[in-house]
C-alpha cells in the first residue's frame, strides 16, 4: 500500500501511526515517549509527564477519550482506567 505521506516528517501533533497497550506500573517507565493516551474504559489515570517531576490525576475521563498527553509513567496506584493504548 502506498503512503502519500511517508515523505512527511512525523511530528508530535500528527496523527499516530501505532498503538501500543499500556500495562499501569508504579515504577516502571513506557518504553517510549507517547504523542497520546487513548482511553479505552472510563475512570481516572496517575501519570507523570515527559518533562513532570510530580505526578498528576486526570480524574473522570470518558471511554474512548484521547489524552494528549505525553507520559513517562503511567501510575498503577489511583489508575482506575483501563484499556489504555500508547498512541505513537
């Protein structure tokens, strides 16, 4: 299949073109940098941010919902989502 975009740099505010399912750990940090979480079953997510020295709560957050947000750690302590995707 051709890729009329592969000619195009991939920037953080792109589109992704992978997902990766995100397994919460309290000290074990993503492998990558993500552009964005998808959220696949409601509730609230603890998570630390690429450039964050603190964690911080998204509380309430909708099913189906993409954070855009770029994780280092996504916390299982007070994590109450669930089928979360890395977006890269």
């Amino acid at each position: 299949m051709s890729d009329p975009f592969s000619g195009l740099v991939d920037g953080v505010s792109a589109p992704a073109t992978r997902g990766v399912a995100v397994s919460p750990h309290d000290s074990n940090p993503l492998a990558e940098m993500p552009k964005a979480l998808f959220i696949g079953t409601a509730g609230d997510l603890v998570a630390r941010g690429i450039n964050d020295g603190a964690d911080v709560t998204f509380r309430n957050l909708a099913a189906g919902s993409v954070l855009p947000f770029r994780a280092r750690f996504v916390r299982a302590t007070g994590t109450t989502a669930a089928d979360i995707v890395a977006l890269y």
